[in-house]
C-alpha cells in the first residue's frame, strides 16, 4: 500500500523539527556543562539532570521528526540530491540522540 505524502506539509515539519533539534541540543549542551560544575552534594543537581533528562527526551523526539518527513520527502523525489543528503543529516542526528526511556537520568559529571 502506498499514499502520496503532502509535499508542503513534509517540508514544513521538516524544517521546524531541524530547527526544534538544534534548539533542545543547544538546551542540552547548556545542561550537560551546568551538571559538570555542579558537585555531587549540590542541592540543584537533581533538578538540573531532570531537565537534562527532558531536554534530551525533545530532543531526540524532535530529530525523529526530521529524520522520517526528510526521508518521507526523499523518497518521493529519490534524484534530488539536497533531500537525499538533508534525509542522511536527519538519520545520523536520530540515531545521534537516541535517548530511550528506559535508561534513566544522567549520571553527573
């Protein structure tokens, strides 16, 4: 079974997914280098890994986002080069910042 795909949408959701994914990764840069300055007795690091933890959790859903409609989008228009490679950023950054729930917080430091 196949659909044809709403181009313009695709293309909408694509870019403001690869806009969402580097906001959350810029958040989680921010978060990973407060963590490393906190101590391990400091009073705001449970705070910080859990908004960590969230940051990280967009991020990765964001970059899932980009990765299936870039490729949804390559798909349909498998000779245009710039939609192949904009597809092949999209599955590295996913398979990048895979952050499955079941691995837990951060650990500090």
């Amino acid at each position: 079974m196949s659909a044809e795909i709403d181009k313009a949408l695709a293309q909408d959701l694509t870019g403001r997914a690869r806009e969402a994914t580097a906001l959350f990764d810029q958040q989680v840069k921010e978060l990973e280098s407060r963590v490393a300055g906190l101590g391990q007795d400091s009073e705001e690091l449970g705070s910080v890994l859990r908004e960590l933890s969230l940051a990280r959790s967009k991020r990765f859903a964001a970059s899932m986002v980009w990765r299936d409609n870039s490729a949804a989008l390559a798909q349909a228009d498998p000779d245009n080069r710039e939609l192949a490679a904009e597809a092949k950023r999209a599955r590295e950054a996913a398979a990048e910042y895979v952050s499955p729930p079941w691995i837990g917080m951060p650990a500090p430091g």
